[in-house]
C-alpha cells in the first residue's frame, strides 16, 4: 500500500513554487491546516491520517502532514489537484 504526504505548503496560496506549492494558483488556498486538506482527502474518497508534530523541511513552524493510504489508483499529481478543488469547495 502507497502512503502520499501532503504538507499544507503544496496547497498554500501564499508561497511560491520555490516555496513548496504543487498546484496553480487558481487552485491554492491561503494557510489550509492539515484538518481541512484531511477532510478534503476524504471528500476525494481516501483516508488521511493527521501527524499534527512534523514540520515540512523548507518552513520553521511545524503545520503538520496529512497521509493518504490507498491512493494506488492516482498519481501524486492528480491527488493534489482534487484535494486543492475540494478544500476550495469546504471553504466556500
């Protein structure tokens, strides 16, 4: 079973791409917390576990990561897009 890592800097608004942000602009999101791209990850129908202690290693704070189990079926690319348009969805 693959496990995908999704760190908040892949989906903030805030950063650029030198930053740590994977997907466009259109599509980030400013500051999302783990708690929301965990419940856009089960929106896109996966589960996510919340490891709220670790810090992604180009930022200082630790924001924490979300694991996604059982994302066989889809790409790293692909699992970002969708969990980036749901968590535009939940904040709407």
């Amino acid at each position: 079973m693959v496990e995908n890592v999704i760190w908040p800097a892949y989906l903030d608004a805030d950063l650029s791409r030198e930053e740590g942000r994977r997907v466009s602009l259109d599509l980030a999101v400013e500051e999302p917390t783990v708690d929301e791209i965990a419940q856009a990850v089960q929106q896109v129908g996966y589960d996510a576990v919340i490891e709220r202690s670790k810090t992604y290693p180009r930022e200082y704070e630790p924001r924490g990561r979300v694991l996604v189990k059982g994302a066989d079926d889809a790409t790293k690319s692909d699992l970002l897009q969708a969990t980036a348009a749901y968590l535009d969805a939940i904040r709407a």
